[in-house]
C-alpha cells in the first residue's frame, strides 16, 4: 500500500495547476456569466494532453488511469475553473469506448478525446427516471440494420458544446419483450434529435439541457458495445463518474478552503489576524481534515477501479462522492463565513461557488442514494425502495 503520489502524478498536478492559474476564477465567472464556454482553456489542456492522460496510448493519449484523471479535474477545480464536461467527456464517455466499443469505434472516437478535440455529453436522467434507472423509457427499436430512438433527457451537461451525446436507451429483448440498458452514440447533428437549455441558478460555463429524441435513426454502429452487458458497460462509466465528480467538489473545496485561510491570515480586526480567534481556526481545520478523508477515499476508488475491481470500486467510489459533496459545500460555507461581508462579494469570488458544490450533494448521484447504497450493500439491511 502506498501513500504517496508518484512523482509524475506530482509534476501531472504542478503542470495542471500552472495552467489552470494562468487562467484563473475570474476567467471561469465571465464565460459563465456571459453564458460562454471554457473552450480556450479547454483546447489548450487538450492539446497539452491533460484531457487524454486516461487514453489508451494506442490510440494517442497518455495510457494513465482515472486517478490521473481525476488528479487532473482536482486541479482545475482548486484553481477556480472547475470544468464539469470533464466528470462526463473523457471518463465516462472515454472509458465505456475504450472499455466496450469495436475497433471501429475505438479509433473514430478515441484519438480525438485523447486531444480533448472531440466533446461528448452523457444522457441518462428522463423527467420520470432520475434516481430509478429501472424506469427508463428512452427505447431503441430496430429498423433493419438501423435503431431507431425516442425520448426525453433532463439535465444533460454540455450538449450545446457536445459532437455527441451518449444516451443510455432501453431495447426490448426479442424472445421476453424485456427492456435491457444499451448505449448510444448519438451525434448532436442527428435530425429528431433537439435540445433545449434549462434555466438553472448556478455560475457554470457548462449548461444543462432537456433532450427530446423524436424518431432519431441511427445506424447499426451506434450502439457501443453488446446489447446484452449494457449495465456492466454502464457500470464502467458510472464508476469514473462519481470519482471525477468526488474529486471535482474536492478541487473547489481546496480553492475554498485556500482562500478562507489566507484571508484569515491577513485579515484583522481585534489587533490580530482573525484566524487566532478558535471559532475561526477550527472550523477550518475540521474541513482540512475531512478534505484530506475524502481525498483518501477518492484515491482508493481510483486505484481499485483502475486495478480492474470494478465491485470494490463502486462502494468507494459511492463513499468518495459523498465525502467530496459534502466537504465542498461545508468548505464554501466556511470560506464565506471567514471573509464576512466580502464572502458575498463578488471580488472575492466565493459567493459564485455555492450553488456548483450544491450540485455534489444532488449529482451524478444523490446523498440518498448513495446512503441506500452503503445501507444495503455495506451493511447489509434490508432495501428500502
Ligand atoms: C447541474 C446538474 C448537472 C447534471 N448533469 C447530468 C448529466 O450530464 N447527465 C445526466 O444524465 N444527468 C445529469 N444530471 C441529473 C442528476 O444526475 C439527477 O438530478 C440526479 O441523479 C437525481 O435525480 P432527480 O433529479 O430526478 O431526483 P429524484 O430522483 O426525483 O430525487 C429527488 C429526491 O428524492 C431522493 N430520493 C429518490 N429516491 C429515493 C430513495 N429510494 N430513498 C431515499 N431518497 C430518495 C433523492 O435523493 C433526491 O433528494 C445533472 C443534474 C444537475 C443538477
């Protein structure tokens, strides 16, 4: 067992965070509030290859795992340009096609998310089937050699920057009639396929989408990998999928909590800095603590998964994000506390953050969820639902 990061894993976070810096909070408020994207800094991470460190090297990118990955949207994050298409495009969308998709899939998709050129959304909430994935209704019928889909998505990240959107469909088994998961790649150019965007209250620079699928057709090569082990395959992506979003909320708690002690560092209003005061100190030692478990936590996922135990990864991964949302939102919280009135102050740039770490608490899987998951999987009680 090893507790220290490798020293490329090191030099990977110092070059991340260089980059990221350069850019700056700032940067990430005036897109978002523009409603822009990040793609300059996207572009640039891309070409630097930070996007593909989990690539495959066979077909162009860095051959690392997803705690490289991760390493690198927790640096985005702690330098306040916290880049939520990350968490969707190349650890979901990367992995299941490096994971399950044909040869042809492989090298159509892959060099292009190893160079982060290429940008794909990933679609499994509908209006009737967020936390209840058994009740999907996104259905795939064929037609010939082709799959024809319809349906309606909620709150998918990134369309309007996307090629592509991977949306998770149901096809019905020919000899039982039952429904089974099956992925897809729908391009976002596909006619039937539209997106309409969701007023939401957050400061991002990535935006969520309602997706109505009216009769798209899609060729045989749209599905990725077999009909038949979609949920293992979706499984695969789900797994990164909440390490990346662990270690995004673990990122904007490092930029909160750095910024709360600085200011408590210079800031004084009783002849000393106000970080002597207790109810100042300690409330911000209790995060770095819980920061430095959820990491931990966030590690452990990684390296089971990315040894290739799948099962022992998904309880991680679960605690992981959990830990992550909740030390992000306590993190922000304290933050503003320390800097009093200027934590509502634009200039400081905290006040931006509270609804992105809200997010942790809510997505790409509930506190509840993750709660019935430990409940019945950890513990061994009965299911509730
Ligand atoms: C900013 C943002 C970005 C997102 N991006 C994406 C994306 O890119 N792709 C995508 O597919 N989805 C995305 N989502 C959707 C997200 O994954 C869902 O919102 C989430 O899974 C919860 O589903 P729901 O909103 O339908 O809530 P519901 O399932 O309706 O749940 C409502 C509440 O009830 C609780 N609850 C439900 N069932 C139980 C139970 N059995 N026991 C206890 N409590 C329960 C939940 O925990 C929650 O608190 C995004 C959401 C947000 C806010």
């Amino acid at each position: 067992m090893n507790f220290v990061e490798s020293e490329e894993r090191i030099a990977l976070r110092k070059a991340v965070g260089d980059l990221a810096r350069g850019y700056g909070h700032e940067y990430y408020v005036k897109v978002a509030r523009s409603g822009g994207h990040t793609s300059d800094l996207w572009n640039e991470a891309g070409r630097l290859g930070y996007l593909g460190v989990s690539v495959p090297e066979e077909y162009g990118g860095g051959g690392a795992g997803i705690g490289d990955l991760a390493a690198v949207c927790e640096e985005f994050c702690a330098a306040g340009t916290p880049m939520l298409l990350m968490v969707v495009s190349p650890a979901i969308c990367a992995t299941v096609i490096a994971r399950y998709g044909t040869e042809e899939q492989k090298r159509s998709w892959l060099p292009r998310f190893a160079t982060g050129e290429v940008r794909m959304s990933f679609a499994i909430t509908e209006p009737d089937a967020g936390s209840n994935s058994h009740r999907l209704t996104t259905t795939a019928k064929r037609d010939g050699a082709d799959w024809i889909l319809n349906g309606r998505k909620v709150f998918i990240s990134g369309v309007d920057e996307a090629d592509a959107v991977l949306v998770v469909g149901r096809t019905e088994d020919a000899k039982t009639g039952k429904l089974k998961p099956a992925l897809f790649i729908v391009p976002t150019n596909t006619p039937g396929f539209e997106y309409r965007q969701i007023e939401m209250d957050l400061v991002s620079a990535d935006k969520q989408f309602g997706l109505f699928l009216d009769d798209v057709r899609l060729p045989a090569e749209a599905l990725v990998g077999s009909e038949d082990a979609a949920l293992a395959q979706l499984f695969a992506g789900l797994n990164p999928e909440r390490i990346m979003g662990a270690s995004f909320s673990i990122g904007i708690a490092r930029y909160a909590l750095d910024k709360g002690v600085a200011y408590a560092k210079e800031r004084s209003v009783w002849g000393a800095p106000i970080g002597t005061h207790q109810g100042i100190a300690h409330p911000l030692a209790q995060v770095k603590i819980e920061l430095e478990l959820a990491k931990l936590m966030t590690q452990k996922a990684a390296a089971l998964y990315d040894s290739g135990d799948d099962f022992g990864a998904g309880e991680a991964a679960n605690m992981a994000k959990y830990a992550g949302a909740e030390v992000a939102i306590k993190a922000v919280d304290q933050a503003i506390q320390t800097h009093g009135g200027n934590g509502m102050a634009s200039e400081y740039g905290l006040g931006t953050l509270l609804a992105a770490v809200r997010v942790g608490r809510i997505a790409p899987v509930s506190r509840e969820m993750v709660l019935n998951f430990v409940a019945q999987h950890s513990l061994g009680l009965p299911k509730s639902y």
